[in-house]
C-alpha cells in the first residue's frame, strides 16, 4: 500500500522545530502540521566508462514481453516511494501500468540496446525480479528512465549490477553520459546514485533545498538547549556552504540564464 502524508496536532513551536527532509512539503495550520510530497527531483549525470559487472543473478536484454511481467515487480519495488503517496491501490495500479507503458511504447520509447532485466533463474521458472530501462532524450541522450529491484533482492548489488550492464553496452555505443534522476525525498536512492558515480547538475533549488535543511538543524541544535560546541560548529559550517554554493548558482543565472541553474527533467 502506498505511503500517506502526515498530518500531526502540536504546537506551533514544535512545528518550527521538525527536522527538515527535502522533499517534503512542511505546512501548519489549525493546529496541526501537515507534511505532504513537492515531488522535486535531483537530475544527474555519470561517465559513460567500462565498469566491472558481478552480478549475483541472471541479466539479460529486455523484450517486448517484459512489460506484463515487470508490472508486480514495479509496484513491489516502489510500494513506499513518495511518488504514489497518497494513491490508493487502484490508482498506483494505473500509475504503475502507465508509467511502464510509457518506456515501452510511450513517449519514453523506444528503449535502447542496453536496457536490461535481471532474472532469478534458481530452481523452477525464471523470475524477473529488476530492470534498468534505458531510453534516449534529445538533449541529454542515454537516460535511465526507471531502475528498480524487488525488495526481497535488495543490497545483493543486483541494481549496481543492471546500471553497470547497461553502461557496458553504452561503451560500446560510443555513448559519453548517462543520465537518471532521483527524487529529494528517496535517500536510498540519492546514496545509490551517488555511490555509482552519478553527480547532480548544477541546480539552484537543489542547492537552496539543501541550504534550508542545514539551517533547521542549526536553528534545532541551538533551540535544544544543550549545545556541544564541535556539534555547532560543525552545522555551522554545512550552512556556511550551502550559502555558498547558493551565491554561486545565483550569479551563474544572472550571468548565463534559467537553464543554466535550473537543469531540465529528461523527457519534458
């Protein structure tokens, strides 16, 4: 079942001291704190280089076929992912078919070579349990549209190794870059990406988001009361750079324009 928005009674004051997620939409009114998804999403870019590939089950290339299959998969995988919150069942079923559709036939498609799935062929009939779907944006070119894994699969490296697969073919397609995004709110996702090698796009709301979050933890610490020195200086100083990273992007977009701070979503 997808994930809900939050909706607490408390006080204004305990309101203003809520750790910050970006991601997150944090609101209060008639008594209560109300925190729902703003959906923003980070835009990244990886090398396109060979990678070693360990796989600890069956990878192969997509097929036309796939898509009926892959549709449980999708839904297991993204079951608690901030994109459905609020959905009921019927309506993630529905996102879950379109959003697949849309790789497969849609405005995503084609899906290129290096597409791949992961199958689990211990014991009695091949299972998918994950895909990375590659397509290609007319600016960006390779994007990985969707990667996703059965939970159940999860830390066994099967993600690293479909993405690494994946890549392997774009070094073969004389590609230079692939591109994915990930959404604020989803913290395994921003690890992962990072730990691939994948690295955010200039991005001015990106920056501030991150700017805001380190300001609450500063405001937090110095509310509590019991201040550990090193601890502040230590928030201090994330602030400090966040600050800086946001004054930079400023100028580059009085300099050289929106597009230049505001990178756009793949596809749009």
């Amino acid at each position: 079942m997808p994930i809900t928005s939050q909706h607490i009674s408390m006080s204004y004051e305990e309101w203003q001291c809520l750790p910050y997620q970006p991601g997150w939409k944090y609101e209060y009114f008639d008594g209560c704190a109300h925190i729902t998804p703003n959906h923003q999403r980070a835009v990244t870019q990886a090398a396109v280089t060979p990678r070693r590939v360990t796989p600890p089950c069956t990878l192969r290339p997509v097929l036309a076929s796939d898509e009926a299959d892959l549709l449980q998969v999708y839904m297991q995988a993204f079951a608690d992912n901030q994109a459905f919150c609020d959905y009921t069942e019927a309506r993630f079923h529905e996102a879950a078919q379109k959003d697949l559709w849309e790789s497969f036939h849609g405005r995503r498609s084609p899906l290129l070579s290096a597409s791949r799935v992961a199958v689990d062929a211990r014991g009695g009939a091949p299972e998918l349990i994950g895909a990375a779907l590659v397509s290609r944006d007319a600016g960006y070119g390779p994007v990985l549209d969707l990667i996703f894994v059965l939970p159940s699969w999860h830390h066994r490296g099967v993600g690293t190794a479909l993405a690494s697969e994946a890549v392997n073919v774009l070094v073969q397609d004389s590609e230079q870059t692939l591109t994915s995004c990930y959404q604020l709110a989803n913290v395994n996702s921003q690890k992962w990406h990072q730990g691939f090698g994948f690295v955010e796009l200039p991005d001015l709301r990106y920056a501030q988001v991150y700017l805001r979050q380190a300001q609450q933890e500063l405001y937090r610490c110095e509310q509590s009361g019991d201040i550990v020195p090193e601890t502040h200086a230590r928030l201090a100083a994330e602030v400090a750079h966040w600050c800086d990273r946001v004054e930079a992007l400023e100028r580059i977009d009085d300099e050289q324009g929106f597009w230049a701070v505001h990178p756009r979503m793949p596809h749009w």
